[in-house]
C-alpha cells in the first residue's frame, strides 16, 4: 500500500504531463487518459498501485545510480 506521500508525489509527477498523454498498462486494459491516471492514483485502486509502483520504482533508480556511481 502506497503512502501518502508517494500517492501525492506521483499525483504531481502526472498533473505536470502533456494533456495528450495516454498509458497503456498490460493486456487487456485499453489506454488511459490523464485523467483517468490521476483519478486511479487517488482510488488507490489495482490500477492505481501499478502506477504509483512504477513512478517509485523510477525514481528509487536514481537514487541507487547516484548511490553506487
């Protein structure tokens, strides 16, 4: 379960995208608005973890690039 914190970071990280955008997510999903993004995340839904699950594991990357050179 994602916390406040990372819900409200990956809010932001979405509202700051193209108006255009659109996500697939897996098979058999058809492609998501922003909106629909947006309102997944604050759901807190199955859909919404994997988006909050993906924007986290992206930027962890980071901090373990910067960490081990």
């Amino acid at each position: 379960m994602a916390s406040a914190d990372e819900i409200q970071l990956v809010l932001n990280r979405i509202q700051n995208m193209p108006s255009n955008l659109k996500l697939v997510i897996g098979n058999g999903y058809s492609p998501l608005t922003k909106q629909q993004l947006i309102e997944h995340v604050k759901n807190n839904d199955e859909v919404g973890e994997l988006i909050i699950s993906a924007h986290m594991l992206y930027l962890r990357s980071f901090k373990e690039k910067n960490r081990f050179g």
